[in-house]
C-alpha cells in the first residue's frame, strides 16, 4: 500500500500512557482498529491506524469525490498530553482528495480533518471515544454526499493548521481593492497597503492594512513613515503587498500544501494566474521594504460567497523574509510563512456578532457610571454614531463602578469615552462620535436635531424638568435611566409616541405606581424614611446612584441598553422595573409597565398651568357627572404638582365621601374616611402622591366657578398654600374639562 | 437544505415524512399511538414530538404541507383525531396549539375511505374531507385557503359521487407537481394507484391503497432523478401486477421512469401479500410479477419494511418469507426494517434519507456521545443486581 502514508512511519515501539491504552481497547471494540502497528508520529505524538466504513448516496459520491466506503485514517494522539489534547485525525490516503474539500486543515501534503468547528479539546473532553468515532464517520459521510459546505450554499474559507502571525484588514474594504481593481498603477493587479506592525508583536509577525495608497503616494508615505520611525511610535509602519489575477477564473480547490520558500511562493501563486514576481520587483525597485519581512496578500476568487464576509473573494497570507536594506533583491530560498488573518473591530463585525443593527444615532445625557455602561454595551454592539454630553472629570472614585479604566482619570467623562470608541474603530472613520464636555443644559437645537435616541441616565430631577419642557425635543425618542432603592430597583421610562406619555408623567405615574407594584412601594418607604448617605470622596453629587456597586450598575444597564436597542418594536411609552432582592440570593425580576398617553389641559384662568391626566380619569369624572345629573357630583383628585415646570398631574379619582350631599345647585362634599384614604396612598408612595385638587360638575351648564366655588377655592387656599400645593378646581360642564388653578 | 425522507418507526404501521428543500413537508399516513408521547413507553419512539420539530409553523401553528392517507386501516390513521386539526382553519386558537393540533393545509383523500368504515380515525378523516369538499362544491370564497384544500386521489366508489369536483381529482397515471399551491420543479409524485376497479370492488379484500412514486431532481432542468422512492401503503400483488402492467402499457416505465426505484416501502409492513396470496405456506412462490417490480431496482436500492421485527413465526405480517425475497433483490445490508434498524438505548429511531446529487444517502447512526453527566435511561437501576 504505497499511497498510505503509514508505509513511511516508523512502528511505535515504547509504553504508552493508560489513558492511551484505554483509548486503543476502545477502538478495538468499535472495531475500527483491529490491532495492527502504531506508528510514531510527529512531534511526540502517537499515531493510530483506524479504518471507518463511510455511508455513501445510492448513486456514488457526489461529484464523483474520491471518498470511500472504507477509509484508512491516522489518529495523531498526543503521548504526554491525551486526553487533554484532541486526537487529531489524519487520513492516511497520500491521494485523498484534499484540495477539494472544505472542513480541512491545511498542514503540508496530508489531510487533516476538521471534526468540530470550535475548541476541538474542549468538544472531546465533552464526548466519548464512540462519539468522536461518530464525528470522523458524519464528516466522511457529509463529505461524500456533498454536504460538508452546509453554510447556507457557501464558501469555506481555507483552515490553518498553523501559523505565524496574524494579518488584520477589512474584508470588505480588500475585497472592494481587488474587485475594483484598485491597484497601485493601472496596468498592475496589485495594490501598496499602508499599516503597521502589531505594537505586542515579538516577533515582528502581526500586521494591520488600513489603506490601498496610488502610486503618486508612495514617496511621500516613505518619507512620512522614516520621519515617524524616528520618533518611536508604538506601532511601526509598513506596506504590504496585495496580489491579485487580471483572469476571471474561479479556483474552488484547497490548498494545503503552502509554500515554505521564495520560489515555491512564485509557483504557488502561478497556479491562480497571480504575478507576484512583478508585485515583489515593484516592492522592491521603489524600496517599499522599510522592514526584513514583506507581508503579502494574495487574492483568490472562489466560486461561491466566503463564510464569514460578503465577497467571493479569499484571502492567503505570507510574509516573505527579505532584508530591510532598501532594494536588496531577495533570495529564491527566502523564508516563506503563512499567516492567518482577521478583521479588525468595525461596526458592521461588531454588529454581526452582537447580532444587533442599532444604528440610531444616540445622544447620552451624562457619561456617568450607568450612562458609560449603556455607552459601552452599544459601542460593542457596533454603534458608532454616538454623542455623549458631560461636563464632569472622571477622577479616582469613579473608577470603583465606570466603564472607563484608570488610563482616563483626570481626563473629562465625555471625552475620554469617546476616545476610547474612537480607539475601538481603529480602521473606520469615527466622526459620528462625539463628545461635549460641558454643562448639558447648554445644549442647542442643532445637538438634539442630528439624534434620533436620547438616553438621560443624570438621575437628576432638574434634567427631567428641562427634557420636559424642552422645545428641540420633537421627533427623537426619550429614555430616562436611573437605579434607585440602594441599587435594587432599576427603572427605565421611554417617552410614547409625539411625546406622550412624557418623561414627566412616566416619572411621576411610577410613583403612584407604588400602589400596584411592591418593589415600588419598597423603594418609595425607604426613600421616605431613610436620609440618603454620601460618600467621603467631598463631591457635592446629586445622584441618588451614589451608594451603588458597580455590579448593581451592571445589573441594570445591560437590561437597559437592550431595550433601548429595540426602539423600533414599540411606539408606546412604558416603564420598566428591574427588580433584585435586597438580601441573598438576589432573585432578579421585571416588569414592564405600559403606559398610555394622557390628556393635557391648559387651565382656564392660568394658561401657564397644566393639568396632564392619566388615562381614563377624564372618562370616570364624565360617567360620576352624568350619573348624578341632574344633581352636581363632585370628588377628590389624586396625584402631584411640578411647580418648575407648573404642571399638575392627575392619576386617581376618590369618590366624594359618604357624608357628602349632592344637590342640583351645589354639592357638599364630606370627609368621611378620607384623609385615611389620602393618608394611606400618601404613606404607601413615600409622600409623592396625595391629595391635589377637586373636581365638581356644573348639570346646569356653568362654564365657570360660581360664587360658591371660589368662596370655596379661597378657603382651600389658604390649607394648600401651607403644603405647599396650589388649588385646583376642575369644574365639569357641557362635556368639557375645565381646570382652574390658583397659586 | 436538502431534502429528505423519514421512515418512522411505528410498530406494524406507517408514517412516513418527505421533507422538500423548500422545507415543504409531506405526511404519508400517521401512526401516532398515545403510548409513545413523552417517556411513557421506551420501546416507542415519540413520532408526535418529532414529527412537530420536523414541520413548519405559520403564526406559532404546526402545519404540514400535505397529509396523504393512502388508505383507511387503524395503522395508517391511527392518532389523526387527536393530532390533527379537524375544522374550519380560522378557528385554530391557543387551545389547539397547546395540544400540538397539527394543520393540515392539503389533504391527500381516496374516496376508498368513504366506502368502509374500519375505525374512529378513518371516520374522523372521512368527516374532515367531506368539510372541505363541501366548501370547494360550494364555491366558499375560503376553499382554497390552506387547511381547506383537497385532493381527490383516484375515483369515486359506490357510496360517494364526487363529480363535480373532478378538478380536485388526481388520478393514476398522473404526475402532480403542484403541492400545497405551490408549483414544485425539482418534485414531483407519479400517482399509480387506486384504479376505478379497485375502489368499485369494494368488498374486494385487498385494500385499495394509494400507491405512488415521489421523485426528486437535482436541477429543474434535469431529465434524470436522483432518488424515486416508491409508497404503497397496503398495495397487494394484484394491485402492483395492475400497476406493472398499465405503467409498461402506456411507457410510462420508459418515458416516466415510474416504476424505478431508489427506495420501495414494503407494502403492508412487509406481508407476503406483496409477493402473493395468504397464508404464504399455501401460496409460497412469489408471483412473477411483484419480483419484476422489485427488479426496476436502481443501484444500491434499498427497501425499508414499516413493521416490527421480523421473526420466522406465524404472527404476520410482517413475514419472514417476505423479508427473504426482498433481500435477494437488494442484499442484506440494503434491507432495512424500522423497529430494528437503530434503536438507541430501547428505542428504534427513524430511518431517515439524504436526498443527496447521487441519490440517498444515510448519515451514520447517532448515540449519545456526552462524556458527562449520569445514565441517559435508567441504565442499572432498573435492573436487579444480587451480590453474593
């Protein structure tokens, strides 16, 4: 059998490791090894012939693929590391149809399969000797019927079994180079690539490629980059070479035998019609060669779209181990290795491991602990269209619970997280990212107008009045973030549609909410009777985030960036708990309240004044009025007032109290059970939501306040003014809400 | 995605599921026993579960594509009561769901099953077809919606007249491509049977099965298939000496290829009924006839026998005999029997086809391969050990 490879190996003649004996009796009793020689391998491994008995279509394999019913194969198992480095399986056919298939590692002339996709030692610590045998048997099987390329009709990319350094480009931006032909002169199918040399590079063998330069470029890019080299820059600059063929041939076979030298590497790239020769002499003529190794590129068009980018096109890498002395030729039997490559961070590769596609552009509203980490959670999910507004610097005690490290301090908020986004992008332009490293309430129209996201994640009450009342705010969606309750409850309000619900009433309506939601009453009780601490670090900060961990932060914030991410799946505007335990074991919960629009009535005698009525309260005062009629009805309005931004919002009615008296021209109302009542909604909400106003109906048809009722309001008056709440009087005539409001 | 054949294993009964590249789905027969759901029975594999991961859902509902009854006996219907939808496809709701109630958006429908009446299931189907033939005989505006559509498969029997609906007929001789509304170009079905006589002979007592062919091509334009696999449900050697000779008289062997095969479902879960009458050991040469069927053989042919495990005894089908006639057509790898085939710890799995360019082909078996973790069953605790 002179086209196994065995015929030339050695026989394995030392002791073996139990775990090695263990895995031959094994193999033995599934019987793919029936206990001939054991061969030595390479590199202190051990290597074990096994025959599997492939499944094969009816009709023969498809492609006519030299796959066959019964497959010699060489399991490599490491003698001082098994079990905890995976057997890796050789086929130990010299004519195996390597070339033609996906799923292999490229490693000299033999075929090594590709059993599992991901961690091959992780996968056999997971699985038995019989499962592993499955999986070579699955891979022969889907390699005969012509389905080992199963990526959704795709390319797979050629597997490495090794290599020495990395080569980082855009996919996209090469692919656009070659299928453009974007080379460094027009009659040449090659391209100069500008980049640098991998700054934790030791051995000098990790690149970047940023751009393709024209040749009208390179002198002056030489004579940039000696100037640079002379100032010691962390990561040094070098061209590379990109190679491409003029043919439009497709090439769909593997190549696993890869060139160790010069002149192997000149017939390697003759095979896909690619003219390196040319290429080099360019590089070398114009002495491009600033450093001994020349990284090259080489372009291969395949027949189908790559796995893993949108082009057809794969790309090979070498360098090539020349000399640095400018325009020394290279020699035949210079050292040729291969590279693998990677994309560098760019939004579209971060946005497709995320699998996220939030592009909105997003104006943050301070860069704090919370704001930075809904910052980072959406620069990883590859938003790079982000403007964050703080005027604060980030100093030593920010550093326990922020997302920026302590590189930055004493740096301002704003401007250092943004410059580590830009710094994330390192290949793509990042003029969508900005910072304003000043007092937010400075902010122009021209800054809100160019974001579609508003995230506030201040905590701060006066923000929330600003945002209320703030014109530029049109079409852009609000959210507001804050932790609160030592860090228990996170809660996140997004503004409805046009605005409504508004920040203020989704604020306001969580208080009263405490009614209905236990962690909501919890952190109402705990903020009304505990004195909130500061820390010791003489920072005058309003944040109520002050006494959190930054777990707790963390807690909060990845909920809260996934929910802003998914702006376009609701239009109405809601409130979202999340809720842990105080105490062992943090049972986390949520809840998303929905809240619906309210009605907004400007006061009839105080335009300035507005009353913002939660859902369904108007209804309820027109079905007591029409009841009663034709008899006045009256009762007791429950919410709270904004004297700053002078509005009053209304989230419950109380009907009139037992003792009260309804009459066709007025209406007494009593007392009977409520100031329990008030008192009761007032403990339960920290004392945010009470009593605050009346409300009366006119069946008569009076669109104003009869003399009785301003009688009545200077009576109020002159109790509310003590609170202090202004008075308000809500008449209901003809069908209409009229508000009246005296301060 | 490539298509596909499941043979699931039902005891002595069919079900079979064709999957298309499309992920167009087709139901031949259902054999879906109570005891089987869950981890009941061990020895049962849950063909309801699978059958559930194997097919679409539209809005959160399971549907398949197709449901072909090819006759009305309890192990070809068995469980369509309780795991299909029977009604009005508007009015499938979250109750339905919840229990798995699976659509069927075209139903397959001899009128062979309006002439007997064997069990509750059958009845059940008949009722369902009658639904929808009323609403295609009514012109409701509805008819065609999926879950309403019909196919009638051969002709009308004694009880039942069905002519005006002829538009809805399909009958043998007939290659349907258009499945479920859809018009397939790289599949379709060669309907051989039932035939007029079959189905007027209703006392007759072979049943008049639904026989048919699917065929599979790798490009539409191709002249060739890359896999036939023949159904047949109960079909006895007299139906396929009627198919054999119609089939060759009209060239349909020839200009068809339909009477080839790649993969043949034993008719009857492997009776000797296929070969000739019953008891065998009164009739034990096979007829000529049936062996020239097995002979349109392609290469590597394979036949699978829809049965439990074939033993030498006297409770048949399925035969022992049979089984020995079959593997001297194809060899005795190539006959496959689903109760036995692969059976994974006590419970036989489905035989399942890769409609590959060169024909089915077979992933190897599958076991359990996890390194961690306790016994999958109940491995050594169901059983009694005695230490001396």
């Amino acid at each position: 059998m002179d086209n196994l490879y065995s015929t030339s190996l050695s026989e394995h003649k030392g002791t073996l490791s139990p775990a090695i004996n263990f895995l031959i009796s094994k193999l033995k009793d599934l019987g793919v090894y029936t206990g001939g020689k054991l061969f030595d391998g390479d590199t202190g491994r051990v290597a074990i012939p096994i025959t599997i008995e492939v499944s094969l279509p009816s009709g023969g394999t498809v492609d006519d693929i030299d796959i066959r019913e019964v497959e010699p194969l060489l399991l490599m198992v490491s003698k001082n590391y098994y079990p905890f480095i995976a057997p890796k399986v050789h086929s130990d056919r010299k004519d195996f149809p390597k070339t033609r298939l996906p799923h292999l590692y490229a490693v000299a002339d033999q075929a090594v399969l590709c059993i599992n996709r991901n961690g091959q030692n992780d996968w056999f610590a997971e699985h038995t000797i019989e499962g592993f045998i499955n999986s070579i048997k699955l891979w022969l099987y889907k390699a005969g019927s012509g389905l080992l390329g199963t990526d959704g009709n795709e390319f797979d990319p050629t597997r490495l079994d090794s290599y020495n350094g990395i080569h980082s480009y855009q996919y996209n931006k090469l692919y656009e180079i070659v299928t453009k032909k974007n080379s460094v002169a027009p009659e040449f199918n090659f391209a100069i690539l500008f980049g640098s040399v991998g700054a934790n590079s030791k051995d000098g063998l990790s690149y970047k490629s940023f751009e393709a330069l024209p040749l009208i470029a390179l002198k002056v890019t030489l004579e940039a980059m000696a100037e640079l080299k002379k100032l010691k820059p962390v990561e040094n600059p070098i061209l590379s070479i990109l190679c491409w063929s003029d043919k439009e041939e497709t090439f769909s076979d593997y190549q696993t035998d890869l060139p160790k030298t010069l002149e192997d590497f000149e017939n390697f790239c003759d095979q896909f019609s690619i003219d390196i020769k040319l290429a080099l002499k360019f590089y070398i003529t114009n002495k491009l060669n600033t450093r001994r190794r020349i990284p090259v590129i080489l372009a291969l068009k395949r027949p189908k779209k790559i796995v893993g980018y949108e082009g057809d096109v794969e790309f090979l890498n070498f360098t090539i181990l020349g000399s640095n002395v400018q325009g020394m030729k290279i020699p035949k039997n210079a050292e040729v290795k291969n590279q693998s490559h990677i994309e560098p961070f760019t939004s579209e590769l971060a946005s497709r491991i995320s699998g996220k596609e939030n592009r909105e552009k997003i104006l943050f509203l301070g860069g704090g602990a919370l704001g930075s980490k809904i910052f980072m959670h959406n620069l990883r999910g590859g938003n790079n269209k982000m403007t964050i507004v703080d005027k604060d610097i980030f100093l030593h005690h920010n550093l326990a619970r922020h997302s920026l490290h302590s590189g930055r301090l004493g740096k301002n908020k704003a401007v250092a997280l943004i410059k580590e986004a830009q710094d994330y992008f390192e290949v793509q332009q990042t003029k969508n990212l900005k910072a304003i490293p000043q007092d937010l309430l400075t902010l122009e129209a021209s800054d809100f107008n160019e974001h579609q996201v508003i995230v506030d994640s201040t905590a701060s009450l006066n923000v929330q009045n600003w945002l209320t009342v703030n014109p530029n705010i049109q079409n852009q969606l609000l959210f507001r973030a804050e932790i609160v309750h030592k860090g228990t409850l996170g809660l996140l309000y997004k503004e409805g549609k046009d605005r409504n619900p508004r920040i203020d009433d989704l604020v306001n309506y969580t208080y009263f909410a405490a009614l209905s939601y236990p962690e909501i009453e919890a952190w109402r009780q705990y903020d009304s009777t505990t004195e909130l601490e500061n820390l010791p670090v003489g920072l005058g900060c309003s944040s109520t985030t002050v006494l959190i961990a930054d777990d707790d932060i963390s807690l909060h914030a990845a909920i809260f960036s996934k929910l802003i991410s998914d702006t376009a799946k609701v239009n109405y505007g809601y409130v979202y708990l999340n809720n842990r335990s105080d105490e062992f074991p943090y049972i986390v919960k949520s809840n998303l309240v929905i809240v619906k629009p309210f009605e907004n009535y400007a006061c009839i005698n105080d335009k300035s004044w507005n009353i913002r009525m939660a859902d369904g309260i108007s209804s309820r005062i027109h079905e007591a009025s029409s009841i009663l009629k034709p008899k006045e009805a009256a009762g007791v309005l429950v919410g709270l007032v904004n004297y700053k931004t002078k509005v009053v919002h209304v989230f419950d009615l109380i009907d009139a109290p037992s003792d009260s008296i309804a009459e066709c021209a007025c209406f007494y109302r009593g007392v009977h059970n409520l100031p329990n009542a008030i008192d009761e909604i007032k403990k339960r909400t920290g004392g945010l939501i009470g009593y605050i106003g009346e409300w009366h109906s006119h069946p008569m048809g009076l669109d104003s306040l009869s003399g009785q009722d301003r009688s009545n309001v200077a009576e109020l008056k002159v109790i509310n003014d003590k609170v202090p709440i202004p008075t308000l009087s809500i008449i209901v005539s003809n069908g209409k809400i009229l508000p009246f409001i005296f301060e | 995605m490539n298509a596909k054949i499941k043979y699931y294993p039902t005891g002595n009964g069919d079900m079979s599921l064709i999957t298309l590249e499309d992920n167009t789905t087709i139901l031949v027969d259902c054999n879906i026993r109570e005891g089987s759901k869950g981890d009941k029975d061990k020895t049962m594999y849950d063909v309801k579960e699978d059958l559930l991961n194997s097919i679409q859902k539209r809005n959160s509902n399971p549907y398949v594509d197709v449901f072909v009854l090819t006759h009305g006996d309890e192990d070809h219907c068995r469980g369509f009561e309780n795991n299909f939808y029977q009604g009005d496809p508007k009015k499938y709701g979250e109750k339905n769901r919840k229990d798995g109630e699976i659509i069927i958006d075209e139903l397959w429908f001899s009128p062979m099953i309006a002439e007997e009446s064997s069990n509750d299931d059958e009845d059940i189907v008949q009722t369902e077809a009658e639904r929808r033939l009323k609403l295609h005989k009514d012109k409701d505006p509805n008819r065609n919606e999926p879950g309403n559509r019909i196919y009638i498969i051969g002709y009308d029997g004694a009880n039942k007249d069905y002519k005006d609906l002829d538009h809805l007929r399909q009958t043998p001789g007939t290659v349907v491509t258009n499945i479920n509304n859809k018009e397939q170009n790289k599949f379709s079905i060669f309907i051989h049977a039932p035939f007029k006589v079959q189905i007027e002979d209703a006392n007759n007592k072979n049943t008049p099965s639904i026989v048919f062919q699917a065929r599979f091509k790798n490009h539409a334009v191709d002249t060739e298939y890359i896999c036939l696999a023949m159904f047949g449900g109960d079909s006895d050697h007299e139906s396929w000496e009627v198919i054999l000779e119609k089939t060759e008289r009209k060239k349909n062997h020839q200009t068809q290829k339909a009477l080839d095969w790649d993969l043949f479902l034993a008719p009857h879960h492997c009776s000797w009924s296929f070969f000739n009458e019953t008891p065998q050991d009164e009739h034990p040469d096979p007829k000529e006839n049936s062996l020239k069927v097995l002979d349109y053989k392609r290469k590597n042919a394979i036949v699978i026998a829809s049965s439990k495990e074939i033993i030498d005894d006297d409770d048949n089908p399925p035969h022992y005999e049979a089984k020995e006639e079959y593997i001297k057509k194809v060899g005795k790898d190539k006959f496959l029997n689903t109760d036995t085939d692969d059976v994974n710890d006590k419970t036989p799995q489905p035989i399942e086809f890769i409609i590959t360019a060169k024909g089915p082909s077979r992933p190897p078996k599958t076991t359990n391969s996890n390194s961690i973790g306790s016994a999958g069953g109940t491995g050594a605790a169901s059983t009694v050990i005695k230490h001396g």
